[in-house]
C-alpha cells in the first residue's frame, strides 16, 4: 500500500511517499518562499527521483487542520486536484496528531503546540499506549495558559513540540510545573512521513472521504463570522434587558 | 483548413464565483459551471476574502466534475489546464491555482496560467466568431474599469483605468447609501427604471493630466452628500432618481472615455466586458454611440460577463497556440497586471 502524505499546515513544506512499513521519499523544507512556490516542486522532485507512476498510490493524506488558512487550503486544494485526477480518497490527518505522533514510543505525554496568534495556541495532548498513539485532550484552539494548565493537571513529564514553542518557551518556563523538554530540531516540526504513517493507519481503519467532500478543519471560524456573531449576541442580550 | 481540436479545463476563483468551463478552440464552449456564493457574502454586505476561500475549497470538485460531465468529456481527452492567477483575492486565487496544478501534474498536461482581465476580454470571442484583434474593449467590474486596445490575441495596451473605486465597486457602494444591498449593480439597475436620469446633476469626473483614466470616488461621495444633506434638512429624497441619476453619470463617462480612445486611435471595433457590462442600459448607451460612428459594437451575453471558468478556456487557448506553459511553481499574484509574465 502507497500513502502519498502532505503538510503545508504552517511555515514548513513537506511531502512523502510511504509505502507498507518503508519510508520511501521525504522532501521538508522551512523557508520563506509560498507553499504554492514549493509543494508541488518538491512533490515533482520525488516522483521523478523515484521514477512514481502516480497512478499506483492509494491514498492522499493530508495534514487537514489546524494551522494556516492559507497553508492548510493549499495542501487541501492540491491533495483534491490529485484526488480528483487520479480517482484516489483522501485521508484528513488531524495536524496536532501528525505532530505527535513523531515522538512515537516515548513514555513521556507530548504535547505539541502551534502559534495561532492572539496569544492561542493550537494544541493537544497525546501519549503512546500498546496500540499507538493515545489522545488525551483532542486538538483544539486555546489560550497558552489553558494548554499549561492543561499539561500541568496531568502531573507527568511532557515533550512539547512544534512551532509554538519558540513562541512561548518564557512562558512554559515559568508556569510548568511538571518535567518537560523541548523537541530537538529534526522532531519538532510538521513531516509529511508522519502524515503518511499516520494515515495508512486511518485509511485501514476506513477513516477517509472522497476529494470532493474534503475540506480543512480551521477550528476557527473566520473573523467576520466572529465579528458577527458577536454582534448578533450583542443585540440579542440587549433586548432581553430592554 | 483542417485544425486540430484543442480541448481544454478552465478554473476560476479568484473573487466570489467558483467555476469550471470545458472550451475548444477558444469559441466553443462545451460547458460553463458556476458556483457563486452571492448569498453568503450578503450577510455581510460585501465579499469577505476567507469566506470565499473557504467555499472555494469546498465546491471546486464539484464543480470541475460537474463541467468535465457536461461536456461529455474526461481529463483523458483534455490538451491543457487553464487557470486563473491573478489579479483577484489571494487567498481565493491560491485554491484554483494549487487545484489546477494538482491536475496537471497527475494527468501531465500543460498548465497555463490566465490573466483575469484578459478572461473578461476574451470572453467577447465565445458568441462572437467573427471578432478578431485589433479592438477597442472597456472592461467594467467590481474590482475593475480599464480602457485597453487589444493589439493581437495576448498583446495589450492600456489607455486608461480608474485612480480610485472600480464602476462595479461605485455601484455597490450607492446602493448600499440607499437601502438596496449587495451585489449593487442589478440592483441599481432595477431601481433606476423607476426614476429620471436627469433628476439630479451628479459629477461626471474627468482626469486633466490623463484624458483616458477614470475616476468614480467623487461621484460616489457626491451621491452620498446628497443623500446626506437631504436627510439633516430633513427632506426626503427619491431613490429611484438618485439611482437613475447616478447611473446615468457613470455610464456617460464610461461612453465618452471609450469613444474619444475610439477617434483617437482609429478603432472600429469595439467590446465591453466585466460584470458591469452585463447592465443593460450602459449597454444600449454604448450601441447607439457606437452606431453613430459606424463602429462594430460586441458585448458578451450576461453569463459570460460575470466571473466564470468559460473566459478563462478562450483566453487560455490562444497562449496555448502562443507556447505559453507555467510551471509547477505558478503562485496566485493578486495584484498582476495586464500583459505582464
């Protein structure tokens, strides 16, 4: 079985081709350059370097959330377009999994964390059980001090990984208050090897949808709704004053 | 003379309309799908670039699948992917290009990327068989007002474009001032039936230093003044003639721009494109201007005014016969202007 896996969720680009139990490509680079400018180059790269006929791929997965709206439409709109050119499924691989899941087989809880502005952070909390990885708080979008809270109720040494940590790291050193570590450079950012592994393991468990009907989990809505639905619960409590 | 068929997919999304368009040759349309997300950015009384991108995403499948269907045809029997890169919203443009390319990639087909204006343009060439460059063509739309002489298919001049708001953007803005909501410009249209056109002398802007470029913010705040003053006088005012009368000052400035280009530079031809073109009054105002002068008058039908993937296909086609072909590295340029690489 061939997993084609993508990340273009946050600053890093990345594609990889898996096949069974072999990681067979990984192209990753962290530059400023646009996903759009990147992605499909480094995918090109490897299809020629391995010689890939494309059509023997079974499945697209795809890191589908959260992280950069821009990024995460850019790797969703390219894994529709082969989706649909190749008549192939795609499997959504939670971003904030993909990112743990890096840390495979440690005993220590991991807890990845991406910078989603206004002092958030995309987060979750994971750790390793007999039959792989184990959520323990599914991703979600909170404030910096909710996600150490979070880490610290579990009382347990944590890994914390992705590109929130140079963000916060005065923040986590000061208010966390359980043993931790900061993930070493080659784990603690976005790999589509990851996303790849990962989604093999969904795609046998059926968790897959058709190019279509695939679409990115922001977690977030967009700002005007916000701002909408702010107003509107504005107005809503002002006339049960009135 | 016996040509080879060239078949090609044209993607567009790069404002509030996803679409996908089967075209041959450049004129013949098989098919021309649009997914327009109008009701969804009403809420909000104007597009909102995220929402957009968001729906894109979403419906884009959809919507290729749907034109790939109506045309009776697969990616198999296609010669190219077309689509457009610019100008629009980024974040909008980024979900057609990044799909576009996926496509070509797995199916090793050329990719072109279009021009957004220069899809508008050809447009006028899918019911018009017969039209050919050189030609005069004023593209009016929501985002744009440019006066531009086609030269040759791919080669353009542009004598004039607007300083400030766009035709369409003016329209949106009036009918917001008086009550009649988003899209603007049917709505005024509609609502300008009913008044007089010579009710209120509104502004018809001209550029001393550029006799070609246009201008629409003074007029727009001229009819927000009015609308003002009457109220804080405590006056009522009439709607329908404020819309006529705004309509007609911007329509008379759309025909004299085009008109003195057309004496200027010797044109006999003439087009209009963009969604504005799809207004009925300034098309009538350009036919008897044009009539007058014995000059060939083109316009495309309503559907083919608005965005769609169609424009895309025909334009698409004749860079295709020029050798055009964009890499894999093709980035959504929102800001791209006419003619450029």
């Amino acid at each position: 079985m061939k997993i084609l896996g993508l990340d273009s969720s946050g600053l890093v680009a990345s594609v990889a081709l898996v096949e069974d139990d072999t990681l067979v490509a990984e192209y990753t680079t962290n530059y400023k350059k646009t996903h759009s400018q990147t992605l499909l180059p480094m995918m090109d790269e490897i299809r020629k370097m391995l010689e890939l006929d494309l059509t023997t791929i079974d499945a697209i997965a795809v890191a589908a959330g959260p992280g950069s709206f821009t990024g995460l439409r850019i790797g969703s709109a390219t894994a529709k377009g082969l989706g649909l050119a190749l008549d192939r499924p795609i499997v959504p691989v939670p971003t904030v999994d993909a990112l743990a899941y890096q840390l495979w087989g440690t005993d220590c809880y991991v807890c990845p964390m991406m910078d989603a502005r206004r002092n958030q952070v995309y987060t979750g909390i994971y750790r390793f059980a007999d039959d792989g990885l184990e959520t323990v708080l599914p991703q979600c979008a909170i404030g910096i001090d909710e996600a150490i809270n979070a880490v610290n109720e579990k009382d347990h040494k944590v890994i914390f990984t992705g590109d929130g940590v140079p963000v916060f790291t005065e923040y986590i050193q000061q208010n966390c208050c359980v043993p931790y570590v900061f993930a070493p450079a080659h784990r603690n950012r976005q790999s589509a090897a990851s996303v790849a592994v990962l989604g093999m393991q969904y795609y046998k468990e059926g968790r897959y949808v058709s190019a279509a009907e695939h679409a990115p989990e922001y977690l977030r809505v967009s700002q005007a709704e916000r701002e909408r639905m702010e107003r509107e619960n504005a107005e809503r409590n002002s006339g049960t004053q009135n | 003379m016996d040509e080879k068929e060239i078949k090609i997919l044209a993607i567009e999304s790069s404002c509030d309309e996803t679409a996908a368009a089967v075209v041959v040759n450049g004129r013949d349309v098989r098919s021309n799908v649009i997914s327009t997300q109008i009701p969804l950015h009403t809420l909000y009384g104007g597009v909102v670039p995220e929402i957009a991108s968001r729906k894109h995403t979403e419906r884009i499948n959809q919507v290729i699948t749907e034109a790939l269907k109506e045309a009776d045809t697969t990616l198999d029997d296609l010669d190219a992917i077309a689509v457009t890169y610019g100008p629009g919203l980024v974040g909008a443009l980024l979900v057609g290009v990044a799909e576009a390319k996926a496509i070509a990639f797995a199916k090793d087909l050329p990719l072109i990327g279009v021009h957004h204006i220069e899809g508008h343009i050809s447009a006028n060439y899918i019911e018009n068989k017969d039209l050919k460059p050189p030609f005069l063509c004023l593209v009016v739309s929501g985002g744009h007002t440019h006066l531009v002489k086609v030269a040759d298919y791919g080669v353009y001049e542009i004598l004039g474009r607007t300083r400030d708001d766009a035709a369409g953007e003016a329209f949106d803005k009036v009918a917001r001032a008086i009550g009649l909501g988003y899209p603007g410009g049917p709505k005024i249209e509609q609502k300008a039936k009913e008044g007089n056109p010579q009710a209120i002398a509104f502004p018809r802007p001209k550029m001393a230093d550029d006799p070609y470029d246009f201008s629409f913010s003074g007029l727009k705040s001229a009819v927000l003044n009015y609308i003002n003053g009457a109220k804080m006088k405590g006056e009522s005012y009439n709607e329908a003639d404020i819309a006529a009368s705004f309509q007609k000052a911007v329509i008379d400035s759309l025909v004299d721009h085009a008109m003195r280009a057309i004496d200027e530079f010797g044109m006999d031809t003439f087009a209009i494109a963009g969604g504005v073109a799809s207004n009925g009054t300034l098309r009538s105002a350009m036919e008897d201007a044009c009539r007058k002068k014995g000059v060939k008058f083109y316009h495309p039908s309503p559907i083919l005014c608005t965005d769609n993937a169609a424009m895309i296909g025909a334009a698409a086609y004749y860079e295709f016969l020029q050798g055009k072909r964009d890499g894999w590295d093709l980035n959504a340029v929102p800001n791209l202007k006419l003619g450029e690489r």
